[in-house]
C-alpha cells in the first residue's frame, strides 16, 4: 500500500507537477468521467445525451476549479473568507447558468419530448430564469449536483494532500529521531573515552604494570568506537565482542578484591543491534560497585540470544552510601542516553528495569531483534 501511495504521489506530487502533465492528468480525467456520464444516462437520443454530459462536465470543472482554487482556500484564510463566500456565489450562480442554458439549447432544438418529465424540467428552468438562483428548491437541487459532481475529484485531490502531508511528517520524524540517535552517540563516546583515560591514568599513577596492556585494548576498542559506532546497526557477535574487550580492561586495572562472571549462551550470527548499546550498564557497575573494605567486588554479566530476542542481565555490589551514583551524578548521563537510544530504536520491542536490593544493583534488558534490521 504504500508503494503505491508513493508510486502515485511520484507520478502526481501536489506541488510541483510540470503544467503539461497535470493538463494531460485533468484532460484525461475529465475525458474518462463524461464516457461515464454519457454510458449511465438513460435517454435513447445520442444528442441529448452529448448535451447532457457536455454540460455536466463544463459544470464539474466550474465547480471543482472554482472551489479548489478560489473559495475554499479564501474561506480558510484570515481576513478572506468574505472573499471565499463571494466566490462560493460565483460557482454556484456558474452552476446555474451552465444548467439553464443546456436546457434552452434543448428546448430550442426540441430534443426533449413534449410532456415528458424532463421536457416540463427543462421548461421551469427556464422559466425562473435568474430568479431561480434565490429559489430554494432549485439551490437544494443545485448543491445535490454539486456535490455529486465534485465527490470524486475532491476525494482525489484530499487523498493527496493527506498522503504528501503524512509522507512529510514521517521524513521529518525519521529526520528528528536520526538527528538524536547521532547527537546521543556523540555524547556515549567522549563519556566512554574519558572514563576510560581517567582509570589508565590511575594505573600510571601508581606504576602499575599492566597499564601498557590497558593502552592496547583501550586501542581495540577506540577502534570500534571510530569504525563501527557510528554505523546504524552493528553485528550481534561484535557488539558483544567489544563488550568482553571492555571487561578485559577493566580486569587489567582491577585489583584482587574484584571478581568478573561472565556468560554467554546463544547463536547470534545474522543478527544486528545499534552500536553502543550495553556498554553503559557495565560501565556503570564498574566505576559505581562498591562493597566494604576486605570484601569481594563481585559483577555478574550474563547474556542470553534466544528465539531472536537478546537478554542482558548485569549485576554488582554496591554499599548503601554510593546508592545514588549508579543512576544520578556524574554515572547518569550514560545510562540516560542509553535509555533515550532504546526508546527511539527499539520502540515496543525492548523492556528495561533497573532496581537495587540487598546492596546489589541488577539491570535486566530486552530487545527483540530481526535478522532483516
């Protein structure tokens, strides 16, 4: 359906369509409702029935054009509808008249048949002449015509202007989100980059070994940020990859009360997510776990790919006092925009819960992907 949408909108915008084609379009319009017209009248007289659709077509395109283009776009403008309402009388009394003269011409050369209803029709028309444009049965008669003449043609023309405007409005959302998803990644990388200096510099700081080592996966991983997340969507496995990477530096700079569980479970090949998108939760259990002096940190990560749906699950200690820093303070802007990216990505697909009890900090995610995205 909407390729079809598209395809006719393509083929007749409702702006900018060369004057040739939207002749060519309304000629033919036109062209193919008056062989309507002349199939479903009645009358066995061939010239009656010219007459007939003849009129009915030069009335059709007063009518439309008259409205189309003149009173109702006055009527809905400020300070015009004054003007609208003239032009509404000059369509109706054109209706008329095109009306009154059809039936003069068919008087005059007999093509009615005495004492037939549409002979005594014709008559009265003439008869009332322009007196009949005040005449209210006639004004009931005339917007019956009208309105049967214009159905059509306006449910065309209104069919369009919804379609272009609805078309228009999902660019300009598409638009939107696209420009929030790339100001949001914007923000995760330098965040991550700069979480992750600071941890380097403390290894450094404290002349350990194994800060070179840091400085090469840090490498591996900046290359992913710089090659890779800025991608749409990025595969499954490698996500996940860059996700073992991150946990293996922060292995290198972990100290002996630290302990890492890591597991995952699942065949994620032919599936793709949005880069960047697990990396904050786990991030955050790092630099905001805490427990009490002598005991082990402990940070359960466990990821599951079942029937095309991904389930993340991570887990830390932490102490009553840094209850706040997982979520607000300088750790938020992370988790926040990876909430931000969810919504806009994954609308109706995923669900997140994030809740603390008995000093543990769980985040549990959702996301229901396709092998198609």
């Amino acid at each position: 359906m909407q390729k079809m949408i598209e395809w006719y909108l393509n083929f007749y915008p409702t702006s900018g369509v060369p004057p040739k084609r939207r002749i060519v379009i309304h000629l033919t319009y036109w062209i193919v409702w008056g062989l309507f017209s002349v199939l479903a009248f009645i009358a066995q007289n061939v010239e009656i029935k010219v007459l007939i659709t003849c009129s009915a077509v030069i009335q059709g395109c007063i009518i439309y054009y008259g409205l189309t283009y003149f009173a109702v776009p006055n009527l809905f403008l400020k300070n015009r509808f004054v003007i609208g309402v003239f032009f509404l009388v000059i369509v109706y009394s054109l209706s008329y008249t095109t009306n009154v003269m059809a039936y003069s011409y068919a008087i005059k050369f007999n093509l009615f048949k005495p004492r037939t209803f549409m002979h005594g029709y014709a008559q009265e028309y003439i008869r009332k002449g322009i007196l009949g444009l005040f005449d209210v049965k006639t004004f009931f008669i005339e917007l019956y015509t009208i309105l049967n003449t214009i159905a059509l043609p306006f449910l065309i023309k209104f069919s369009r202007v919804i379609s272009d405007y609805s078309m228009r409005v999902a660019r300009l959302t598409k638009e939107k989100t696209d420009l929030e998803i790339d100001f949001l990644r914007t923000q995760l990388n330098p965040h991550f980059l700069l979480n992750s200096l600071n941890n380097i510099y403390s290894q450094v700081v404290s002349k350990d070994e194994t800060a070179g080592d840091s400085i090469i996966v840090l490498s591996d991983l900046m290359k992913y940020i710089l090659y890779h997340s800025g991608k749409a969507v990025i595969d499954l496995d490698k996500e996940v990859q860059f996700l073992r990477n991150y946990i293996d530096l922060e292995k290198l700079r972990g100290s002996k009360s630290l302990k890492i569980r890591f597991s995952q479970t699942g065949d994620m090949q032919g599936f793709r997510i949005a880069p960047l998108m697990l990396v904050n939760y786990v991030e955050n259990a790092f630099k905001h776990g805490r427990v009490p002096n002598g005991e082990i940190l402990l940070i359960d990560i466990d990821i599951k790919f079942i029937d095309e749906t991904l389930y993340f699950r991570i887990e830390n200690d932490f102490t009553e006092r840094h209850r706040e820093n997982h979520i607000t303070k300088e750790g938020g802007i992370g988790i926040a925009n990876t909430i931000k990216r969810l919504v806009l990505l994954y609308p109706n697909r995923h669900s997140l819960t994030i809740h603390d009890e008995n000093n543990k900090f769980l985040v549990s995610l959702m996301i229901k992907l396709s092998p198609n995205e």
